[in-house]
C-alpha cells in the first residue's frame, strides 16, 4: 500500500502521465481496502494516504500553463477530487461484498469490524472501560485491569492510587468489584436452606429402641484398618479445608465473576464524574502520556525477557533483563534521533516530493499513535508498524549526514 502510493505520487507529479497515475491510485486504494478487510485498524493508513493525495495534488505546479490565478486553482481542486475519487472509489469496492453480507446476516451496516469483536447485541462493558480510560497511562496496568475481566476476580490493589480521586470514589469502586467478583447468583447457588428441624422426642425414643433391638456386632480387623483409613483421609480433607477458608475470596483459582450491565453502569458514573471533574486530563494529559508510553516502550514483546526497564529495581536478573531491557530502549531512541533528522534534511531540501513523503511518513506515525493513544489497552504491539517508517527516515539521515562528513573531508 506505502510503496504504491509512493509510486502514484511521484507518477502523478510527471508531466503528461495522467492516466498512469489514475491506475495507481485505483491499485493503491484495493490494497487499503484489503488490509482493512484484515485489520480494520489499518484504515490509519488509508487516511493518511489520502491526505497527502489531497495536499501534494493542491499544492503542486500545473501541467497546463493557466493565465488566471482562479484557473490554476480550480484546476488543481479538480485534479485533486478526481485523484481522491478514484482512490476512494477502490477503496470502497472492496469492502463491498463484506458490507453487504453483515447486512444480509445482521441486518446491520457494518462496513468493518466492531472495535470489541462483538456480536449485534453483545455486552459490552463500555462504563468500565470508559472509567479505566480516566486513569491507565501505562501498558502494565491492562492485563490486570482490562484482560482480566470476566475470566478472574479484579482486586482493587491491582489499580494505582491515581485511579482515585477521593475516598469516597475509592470505596464505591471497591464495592463495584465486590459485586464483580462475588456474583449474587453464584451466592445463592451455594445457599442450601435448613430443610430439617430440630428433631422430637418421640423421634428420639424412636432411635432408642431401635439400636437396643439392633446391636451393634464385634468389628473385626479388616473393618478396624478401613475405619482408620477413613478418619486419616477425613483429617486431610478437613486440612484442605482450613486451607481454603485462608485463601482470600478474591484470590481463589476458579471463582466465578461477572460484569453485569448494573456494575457497568456503576463504573459509567463514576468515570463521568471524573472527565467532568478533570476534562483536560482525560482529554489531553492521558493521551499524551499514552503515547510517551507507546513509543517509548522497551517493545520487547514476545521475547524471553519481556518485561519494563523502570522501575530497575523490579529487574529479573535470571533472564538478563539488566542488559536486554537498555538494550532495545536505547536502540528506540536512537530510531527516533535518525528519524527526525531524516525528517529535517527531507523539509531542508525545499522540494515538493520531499516534503509530501515527508507528510505521508509523518501522518502514517502520528494517526496511528494518536488513535492508539485514546484507547484503554495502550499496547505497544501496535505501534510496531511505524518502526519501518523510522528506519526509512533514519537511512535518509545516515546517507545525508555521511555525505557532509565527507565534503568537509574534502574541503
């Protein structure tokens, strides 16, 4: 998709070479449609394509040699919808059938994938998530918060104190997740109700004569020996026992939990207290930190010594992380210095097809961190996409900072 629309754009910049650039940008907007059919997340890039499209086209001299100043503007306004038409004609093409069969299925449109994956009518917890959005700012916090969720007991230690903004509001989170953890029907399933009273004395007399009718006969060995087995296996259930009532509800292996649409609502007040309370934090500050987390994560995901360099000393020294972890933090950083270089000799050289790959690289980055950014699972996994946009960057500074070295050499 990014090495057709590199190409469409530099067609499109050549003289006499119209229909050329038509068939590109038709061959560039199946390719988007297509990785959207796979990751809907990938319509970031369609965006950005589409963008640049826009403003190269608008901002480029004319083929034709126009007298009028009005000319040369409507003529590249239409170059340019023409150019956006066929691109997001392709592009729609390709979702079509896809669209159609939701809606034949559904009874929905629904041109892409539902952010949760959702079936029509599904729950989804929208207020919980919405409430962890008021507060998370680092990855750490999404297993235990956000994939924990309706497959183990949430705990409130698992939250930082930044998750609340008074006592008031902590408590009524902590009595939420009580409800959470504790279903009420899973309580009363295991409620068995007293069915049998105190017995009568004639019951009692009952009893009497019938075990003075029926004594009891000499036990031999054999029944003494299962008779001792029994009351040992009956002293290890009844230590097991005591050891389960010591492990917390919250903390036992399979304890059922649930996150009703009334503990969801819970949750949807309370985070709308807190944007009300605060709107710039949710809006502004909590992106921000998000995307400083995004991408300047360790991204050491999927290998042996996964993990996070700060705090060092939560460092597992078993699996080397005290050398790997500062080891791919600081090849992150050293990606962004020759990216923004790469960035800067791209602006330094005035020219227009510089600058508009300079603006396709720049929106392919910054859409995708920005829209990742707003989200309640701030996952560096998916920012790994803008690391070859880095490298191309970084290849332009090492080539153009090399060739200065050596025409000072000279000099």
């Amino acid at each position: 998709m990014c090495l057709t629309a590199t190409l469409a754009l530099r067609v499109t910049a050549q003289r006499n070479a119209r229909r050329n650039a038509t068939w590109l940008w038709a061959v560039t907007g199946l390719i988007a449609g297509l990785a959207v059919l796979f990751r809907p997340d990938s319509g970031l890039f369609a965006l950005a394509i589409g963008i640049t499209l826009v403003t190269s086209t608008l901002l480029r001299s004319n083929e034709l040699t126009l007298d009028r100043k009005r000319e040369e503007v409507l003529y590249r306004s239409a170059r340019a919808s023409y150019l956006g038409a066929v691109f997001s004609l392709a592009f729609c093409l390709v979702l079509t059938p896809w669209t159609i069969r939701n809606y034949r299925t559904f009874h929905l449109f629904q041109p892409l994938a539902p952010a949760h994956a959702e079936m029509p009518g599904e729950f989804v917890p929208r207020g919980y998530l919405k409430w962890v959005r008021t507060w998370i700012d680092d990855g750490r916090y999404i297993g235990p918060a956000i994939w924990a969720m309706e497959t183990s007991p949430i705990k409130l230690t698992d939250f930082p104190d930044r998750a609340f903004d008074s006592a008031d509001e902590k408590r009524r989170v902590a009595s939420l997740l009580e409800k959470y953890n504790q279903p009420a029907e899973e309580q009363q399933l295991f409620t068995e109700p007293d069915s049998q009273g105190e017995p009568t004395p004639s019951d009692q007399t009952d009893q009497e004569t019938t075990e003075s009718a029926n004594p009891k006969e000499e036990s031999s060995p054999a029944d003494e020996t299962d008779e001792t087995d029994k009351t040992d296996e009956d002293n290890e259930s009844d230590t097991a026992d005591e050891e389960d009532e010591k492990t917390p509800a919250d903390q036992a292996a399979n304890q059922p939990v649930e996150m009703t649409p009334e503990i969801d609502a819970g949750f949807a007040q309370i985070a709308q207290e807190r944007v009300a309370r605060r709107p710039l934090r949710y809006y502004v500050w909590l992106p921000l930190k998000r995307a400083r987390s995004l991408w300047f994560d360790t991204h050491s995901q999927y290998y042996p010594f996964e993990g996070d360099l700060l705090p060092l000393s939560d460092l597992d020294y078993d699996i080397h992380q005290q050398y790997w972890l500062p080891l791919f933090a600081g090849l992150t950083f050293i990606y962004s210095l020759l990216g923004i270089a790469g960035g800067w000799f791209l602006w330094q050289t005035r020219e227009l097809v510089g600058r508009q790959w300079l603006l396709l690289a720049s929106l392919m980055i910054f859409l995708r961190l920005g829209f990742f950014a707003t989200l309640e699972n701030p996952e560096p996994r998916y920012v790994v996409e803008i690391f070859p946009f880095l490298c191309i960057l970084g290849g332009i500074a090492i080539v153009r900072i090399g060739s200065l070295l050596k025409n000072r050499r000279r000099a």
